[in-house]
C-alpha cells in the first residue's frame, strides 16, 4: 500500500492535469500496483519536486512531481512568470533541442507565458542552447527558457532558466524562481493561453532566422586569425556529427563561414532524433558515441573528428595523430584553448592587460600554469556553467559601461564545455567548433596535431593527467546514500589515498580548510555554498568528490601533475613521465573507488 503522503502528492498532481498527463498517472500506478516491488517506481516518481541543480531541471520523462512531463513544465513556467511579474514583467525567450517531447513542453511553456500576460518568443524549430542565450541578450528578453536535457540518455529531458544577461539563474534568483514554483501547488493555478489564438495576438512571436544570422555574426567577431582561415580553411578536413542534436542547425553554417567548407557529415547522426538511435547515450565525452565518425574519419581521412551533444553546447574531438585517431579529454581541450588564444593574442599585440580565463575547481590546473605564464588572471569557480557567467556578469558590473573591469577571454569546464567571447553567457559547442578548426589548422600549417602541442604543454608547464569516476545512486535512497556518503567523506576525510599522504581538506559547503596534519583550521575559498570536498595530497595531486547537479550519482576527480625529474623536452622522458602520471591517476582512482565502496 502506498504512503500516505505519496498518495497526497499524486492527488494533489492530477488536480487539475490535462487528459495526458492523467492517462500517464494512471499507466504508472497501475504498472506500478500490479507487479511485485513496483510501488517503488511510484514512490521514486512522486517522493520530491525536481529542483534546481547546476543546469535548471532535469529528470526522467514520466507522470510525477519527480519526472518531467506537462504538470512540471506547467507550474515551472507559471513560477518563473509569476517572479519575472514581481520584478516588472517582461518577454521570455524559448528554445528546445531534438529530444523526445521536447517541442510539446516548449509550446506549454509559452503557452503559459503568454497566459500571463508576458511576451513569449518561440523558436521556429529546435536550437542550440547557446543561441538562446544569445536570444535573450539581442532581444532584451527578461529571462530563457531552453528544454534539453543536455548530454543525458534519450529517458530524460529538462528544463534550463536563463536570466536576462542570457546566464543561467543563480542564487538568489534560482531560489526565488523555485519558492515561486512551489507556490504554484495545483494545475488549476496555472494561467494558460490558447496556443492558436496567442499566435495570432502576439502574445506568442514564432522567430528565427533573424536571430540566427545576428548570432553566427556575432560567432565571427571571435576569430583570430581571419587570413587563415580564408586562405587555408579548406586544407583542413573535418569529420562532424550533432549526435542526432541540434548542431545541425548551426555548426556546419558557422565553420563554411570561417572557410572551413571541407565538412563531412556523419549521415545517420545528422538526423535529428531524440530516440539516438545509433548510439546507448548522447555524450560527446564517451568514446562509444564517436565511434561512428571515427569511422568515417578513417575513410575520409580527416584530419579531426567534432561530436556536439543534443543541445550543441558540449564538443567532444578525436584528432589524426601516428595514423589513427585519439580522443582529446575536456580538460586537454581547455588547455589547449588557453593556450592558442593567449599565445596568439600575444603575438598580434592584443593581449589584454587585464584578460582573463576562467575554469571550474575540478578542470586542469595546467591552465592556471598558462595563465600565469602569459599574465592572465585565472579565476575558479564552481562546477556548471552558469558560475562562469556569473563571474562574467560581475565584470561587467565591477567594471565601467562598456569597459568591464576584467577582459573575459575564455571560459570552460572538464565537461567538455567552452565558451570563447561574450555573445553568449552559456557554454558554447558552436563557437567552440569554429576556433578548434582554426587552432588545428594553425597546428597543422607547423606540421603538428593537438597531440603535439598539448606535450609541448607538458614540456613547458609540467604534465597534468586527471580522469572522473562516477557513481549511480538513482531514486530516493541513492540520494540518502549520496548525503551519507559526503558527510561520511567530511566528518573523517581519507588519510592517505594510493599511499600517498592527503595534507588538507577544503570544504566548500562549510568556507573552510582543514590541515589534516596539525588539525588546524583556516577560512575557504570564499565560493558559493556547494556541497563539495577537495582533498590536497602530499604529491601535490588532488581529488574532489560532489554530487551531480543533474544526475542522480556522485562524482569523484582525480589530478595528477608532475613538475619534477628530468628535462620534459626529451620526448622521450616526457613520454616517460605521462606514463608515471596515468599510473598515479589510475592507483588514486582505484583506491579511492574502493575506500568510498566501504562507506556506502
């Protein structure tokens, strides 16, 4: 028999639900109490509200208040309207990617938008994220409103808040927002608009190419070295596939546009389909989801591989290197970035006194090392995108009109996300697309891949090897497990892990900093409230458990860095010490896999 406060909760969710959204209740319930242990798939179903984590929203498509459907979106929507009412109205822009349902919780989404009396300007079709963020800025909209559910399996979609910088909300207006959806507690409280007859009054504005144009225009303004790209463009043979996504839309636009026309497409990704048919999950950062086009590569012959996620704002690359292809990790990308844009920018005489880079606290500290090496700031933050937005925005708002008080030249994540100029305020495949073409064909006029330029890296800055190990805790005790698990790793922190001494623990949730040695204690970084630990080791490695903000697991990163021994320009001993690296990493990753297993 069912709780009683679940059987309220689903009361409480049908009140008012329109016919499909009761007919899905009623399958579940019925799937649910007429199989042996399916009352647990209700009571995951309906146990919480989603809420807001690194990216909005997100979660299984299905009936109750834990899984995306009509009902969620209806009152997710009608709590942002409200909130965006309280502080003066104004239009919301809207996209979706190309997953499953996508479309149809859009349209909801306008539909109460516009029932509320507000603006709401709909994509034509899907689009990538990173254009919504655009949107709002260029169309001096009061908030964004995108649903994708980035990277997940085909099961899942979501639903990103963007605020009028085109950011990703952030506290406090991420708290706001959902304390106004909490108000919203029955269908009936939810002001729709006849999507029809909305059309027709304006209140609901279908738009596109106009925008698109603004953005891939915006896009160039990025580019570094135009002559380039021009002359040489097409020397350069690039394999790309949206992975049944978005990128479709603007990805091969904006690369022809920069020269690079010798495109080829992977033909059954270039569909889009929000069943991803060909591949188990979306990811650009699994090799399994490339495999396609590294195929196709080897047949072309190309010189890289590019694989956007559904929603166009991750890139995962794969490049020819001593005959085959090599996949290129979110944090090598990073780096290499970092690299390319101080460098050149050095060498043009643009280099900013005042530039910029920002990164996550679990992305490569080899850019730090660029950073400092170039005199480029480099600040950290939290993981998700909207932290580096955020930072962006406090730029502009520290700095005078126009003149921000630090020059933002890139910022990424290990994530395999990237955004290079201000046009957007989100992670961007897009523009990320473009510059990778440009830093591999300058690669290539010097008779190099991204393989050899990430060890001169190495040689230069010392050699950084990191990896991610995550953790499955779905339902409602994964999330208990999870809690306990990160209190177990705070209150008595590992002290040693692979053998190697862990000096000191950073708790970013509590602002402090605790020297596992002599015990004592010193105030934190100072970053927003984030329920994440960083383990300093004796070796000078590191490793950082938290919780996903979208995912029901937790995530464990490892960073390994070797700045001692001999010359790293003898590639010989170079090669030498990455090996040593990746076998630290692998060392710390299975022990701390294990000493967590026990805690479970």
């Amino acid at each position: 028999m069912l709780k009683d406060d679940i059987a309220s909760r689903i009361r409480a969710f049908t009140d008012g639900a329109d016919a499909q959204t009761l007919q899905e209740t009623v399958d579940l319930l019925l799937d649910g109490l007429t199989r042996d242990g399916g009352e647990g798939s209700i009571t995951d179903a309906f146990y919480c509200d989603l809420d807001f984590g690194t990216g909005g929203l997100r979660g299984i498509m299905g009936a109750g208040t834990n899984r995306m459907n009509r009902v969620v979106v209806g009152r997710a929507t009608q709590g942002l309207a409200n909130y965006i009412v309280s502080r003066g109205g104004g239009a919301v822009c809207i996209a979706y990617d190309s997953r499953l349902r996508s479309k149809e919780f859009a349209r909801e989404a306008a539909r109460v938008v516009a029932g509320n009396g507000l603006k709401a300007y709909l994509f034509d079709d899907m689009r990538p994220t990173p254009e919504l963020s655009f949107a709002v800025r260029h169309l001096k909209a009061a908030a964004g409103i995108v649903i994708t559910a980035s990277h997940n399996p085909k099961e899942y979609n979501g639903y990103k808040v963007s605020w009028s910088d085109g950011g990703q909300v952030v506290p406090p207006e991420d708290r706001e927002i959902i304390e106004e959806v909490r108000r919203v507690t029955s269908a009936h409280q939810v002001k729709t608009a006849d999507f029809t007859e909305a059309i027709k009054s304006g209140a609901i504005e279908i738009f596109g190419s106009a925008v698109d144009e603004a953005f891939l225009g915006a896009i160039d303004a990025v580019r570094m070295r135009p002559q380039l790209d021009a002359v040489s463009g097409n020397q350069l043979k690039i394999v790309y596939t949206p992975l049944h996504g978005t990128g479709i839309k603007m990805v091969p636009r904006a690369l022809a546009r920069w020269g690079y026309n010798n495109v080829v497409l992977e033909p059954q990704q270039s569909v889009p389909d929000g069943a991803f048919p060909t591949i188990k999950s979306p990811n650009p950062e699994d090799k399994a989801a490339l495999e396609l086009s590294i195929q196709l590569a080897r047949r072309e012959n190309a010189d890289v591989v590019f694989a956007t996620d559904p929603d166009a704002d991750r890139i995962g690359i794969a490049v020819r290197h001593d005959g085959d292809y090599q996949l290129v990790t979110g944090n090598q990308v990073g780096a290499l970035m970092a690299y390319y844009i101080c460098e050149t920018l050095r060498e043009q005489g643009r280099l900013p006194a005042n530039g910029a880079l920002v990164t996550t606290v679990v992305t490569t500290g080899l850019i730090s090392a660029i950073g400092a090496d170039y005199g480029v700031d480099v600040d950290l933050c939290l993981t998700g995108f909207k932290w580096i937005a955020h930072l962006i925005r406090g730029y502009d708002i520290q700095g005078a009109p126009g003149a921000p008080s630090k020059k933002f030249l890139m910022g990424c994540e290990e994530s395999y996300g990237y955004l290079i100029g201000t046009h957007a305020r989100d992670k961007d495949s897009v523009v990320a697309s473009c510059v990778l073409a440009e830093m591999a064909l300058w690669a290539k006029t010097q008779g190099k891949t991204f393989i050899d330029v990430l060890h001169d890296l190495y040689a230069r800055y010392g050699v950084h090897v990191e990896s991610q190990l995550s953790k499955q805790m779905p339902g409602m005790t994964g999330m208990q497990k999870i809690a306990g698990l990160m209190e177990s790793l705070r209150n008595n922190p590992p002290r040693e892990i692979a053998g190697i001494t862990v000096t000191a623990m950073t708790d970013i949730k509590l602002n402090k900093k605790r020297d596992l040695v002599s015990g004592k204690e010193t105030t934190g970084p100072g970053l927003p409230e984030s329920n994440v630990l960083i383990y300093a080791l004796a070796d000078g490695s590191s490793v950082v458990a938290r919780p996903s903000g979208t995912e029901p697991k937790v995530k464990f990163y490892f960073m390994v860095v070797d700045r001692e021994g001999a010359s790293l320009s003898d590639p010989g001993r170079l090669n030498e010490r990455i090996a040593c690296c990746k076998g630290k990493e692998q060392a710390l990753r299975a022990d701390f896999d294990r000493l967590t297993s026990e805690r479970m």
